[in-house]
C-alpha cells in the first residue's frame, strides 16, 4: 500500500534534521487551517461531487511567514479510508517538493485519523502563495470545509488556468516554522465565517480580511485562521459537530491560540425550513456560549463575541428568530461573559431597516454577505481587542 522511494527518504530525513535543529530557536503555528467536516454530498445522485482519478490543487495564501511548512491531512470525520498520493508543495520561487509522511509519498488514512508530513523547506512571506497538490484514485469524497481548488483528470500537474471551483477538499492546515511566533486568533462559526458567498480565491472573507489589517497595524503579530464550516450550530449537529463538540479538534488542538472570535447561532435559532419546526431558544444557545467561553478560558484563550448580522428577507426569517437574535446581540454586547465584542450587526444593518442587511452588503438570498460586507465585519472588529496590553506586538512564546 505505501510506496516509498529512496530519494523521497533522503529528503526527508535531511529535512528532519534541519527542521530538529531550527527548532532549538523556532516553534511551529498554524498559517493558515480549514475545519475537518463530513462529507456535505453536494451534487446529485447521477452527478456527486467527488472525486476520482484526479489531481487536486489548491493554492492556499499564507497568514504567518515561514521558514518552512508541514501539511496536515485530515480524515477525522470521513465515513470511509482515505487513500492519497503524489502529494507536492511549492512557494512563489516554483521549485516543486514532494510532501511525505515518515518517508512514504502514499498515505492510508483510517477513519478518524489525521497525519503531519514531515517538514518542507519552503520559505514563505505573510500573503505568499503556497501551492498543494495531490492525487485521489478515488472514489473519495472531501473532508474539510469547503475551499477553492482547481482539478485535473489523472496523475498530472494541473494548470494554474483550471477552473476555480469551491469544493471540500483533504488538507486541513499548514504550519509555519517561525523564529517569531505570531498570536493565533481563531475565527470560529458558520458560513458567514467560511466565507461561503465570497468571491472565490479572492480570500475576501472576513477572517482573511482580520488577518491582513492586524498584518498591516503589527507585522508578524498575529496570524487569523479560519474555522467556520457552513451550516455549522452551537446547541445541535446539523451537517457538522455543533461548536461545543468542535472546540478541541478546531480551535484547542493548534500551538499558540490566544483569542477567539466567535460569531455563530443563526442557523440554531432559525427554524429548518419549515416553520412548524421552531430553531433552539436565546436561552439554550447562550448557555453553548457560556461553555465555550469557559473552556477557552480554562486555556488562557480570550473570547470575542460577535453580534449576529441581520437576515430579514431570507427565506427562514419570521418574528420569533428575529426576537432570539436580538436577545443573543443583548447578551454578547451587554453581559461583561465575552472579553470583548465585534458588533458585525451594528457595521453591517440597514440603517432604514435594522433587521436586514445594508442592500450593498448582501448576497441576493439576504442572509450571506458578499465581498463588500465581509469587508465591513473585518472593518469592524476593534484591532486593540488584540493588542491592548500585548509585548512584542502580540507574539507568543514557545
């Protein structure tokens, strides 16, 4: 099952030795991650979105500098194994490395198994490109959050021409070797945090956006990863774990997290689609926010609250979740539980119609927003919530 070539081996072992020494003055944190999700199984029956005999690429844009990389690949909540191979990895200069894991080029994920490769040494800036690909003889299905990648028929390099599609794909994080390890701020909620209607690869989404201003006030500080999953609930499971039964695998398990900024209950008090079947109450999900708040604290972790944006007009709005979402801003902004609150709603409303979204800041479904106002909710966010207080500009110690 696992192919293993001889100069695969070598390289790794010299990249283990250099990586073992770094250490001694450098530590790994995450750069940039995409949250482990089951299988959505989009498409249609005749049609699924899978994948088989294809290359996968995806050019991921760094959050942190990097003196060289390790790719995680996650199979924590596939249904079935997951078999890859021919994994490559490659920074702005173009020179192609091979990703192996222990030495091996193919990798055999069981059920609930996720693998670091060894590391790479690939210098990489703040905003560089790193470029992953891998091949899936399939038929498999991805499981991360969706992102964008290009695709390629059978085992072959794929142009950086292909179309962009927003698909689920296998890699969920990259970490950054760094002599000055940033503070990691963690973005966590559903698919107004995924980014789910920004344009694709533009990395307009608001966690993306975070990150560049936070980069411009205090290079090097502070790195923003992206832990939403679309769909995603706080009290319930729906097609991911809810956020509580996330945290540890999302947020907990990186190096180095000092904040989070939690935006997420839209999809718990909305009701699924049929207004007979009412979402969870204000109540039940400000009591998830308070256990999340307190296991993050039980880190050192400070928590963010942010107000959740107005959705009037979309099609699961009606009275009584517009009640709930004005209790649970009530609580974010006024109760003191939150370290620090980003009022989303308040930057992003109608300022003739408070209950909906500004016009020029919405998708046409009145619940997501677009470009625009993904860049209003970055605006928003108070970038001394980050640094007040901070040393060295907010950089964390091994």
């Amino acid at each position: 099952m696992i192919r293993v070539g001889c100069a695969a081996i070598a390289l790794a072992s010299a990249l283990l030795g250099s990586a073992a020494l770094a250490q001694d003055a450098a530590v790994w944190r995450p750069a940039w991650t995409a949250a482990a999700v089951p299988a959505r199984f989009d498409g249609t029956p005749e049609a699924p979105l899978g994948y088989q005999d294809q290359t996968i690429r995806q050019d991921i844009r760094m959050g942190a500098a990097a003196k060289a990389v390790r790719l995680r690949v996650s199979n924590e909540l596939g249904q079935e194994p997951l078999i890859l191979r021919d994994l490559t990895a490659a920074g702005p200069d173009g020179r192609v490395l091979p990703v192996v894991f222990g030495g091996a080029r193919e990798i055999a994920l069981p059920v609930g198994v996720a693998l670091v490769s060894d590391p790479l040494a690939i210098e990489l800036k703040p905003s560089d490109l790193l470029t992953v690909s891998l091949y899936a003889p399939g038929p498999t299905r991805g499981v991360v959050r969706r992102v964008a990648v290009r695709l390629g028929q059978g085992e072959a390099a794929v142009s950086s021409n292909a179309l962009l599609q927003r698909r689920q794909s296998f890699i969920s994080a990259v970490y950054a070797l760094t002599d000055a390890p940033p503070a990691v701020v963690v973005a966590l909620g559903d698919s107004i945090t995924e980014g789910a209607t920004s344009t694709l690869g533009a990395d307009s989404d608001w966690p993306s956006v975070l990150g560049r201003r936070l980069e411009a006030a205090c290079p090097g500080g502070f790195v923003v990863v992206n832990a939403g999953i679309s769909g995603n609930q706080v009290v319930r499971d729906g097609r991911s774990p809810n956020a509580r039964a996330r945290l540890d695998r999302d947020v907990l398990s990186l190096p180095g997290v000092t904040h989070v900024l939690l935006i997420e209950g839209i999809n718990d008090i909305r009701h699924d689609g049929n207004p007979d079947h009412p979402g969870r109450s204000a109540e039940e999900v400000i009591a998830a926010y308070r256990q999340i708040i307190a296991r993050l604290h039980l880190h050192g972790v400070k928590v963010i609250g942010g107000t959740l944006t107005a959705f009037s007009g979309s099609e699961r709005f009606d009275e009584r979740s517009e009640t709930a979402r004005k209790v649970l801003n009530a609580f974010i902004r006024d109760s003191g539980e939150f370290d620090g609150v980003a009022d989303f709603d308040r930057a992003t409303r109608n300022p003739h119609q408070p209950e909906a979204l500004r016009l020029d800041f919405v998708r046409d479904d009145r619940l997501h927003p677009n470009d625009a106002g993904y860049a209003a909710m970055a605006e928003a966010v108070d970038l001394s919530l980050f640094t007040s207080g901070a040393t060295s500009c907010g950089r964390t110690h091994p």
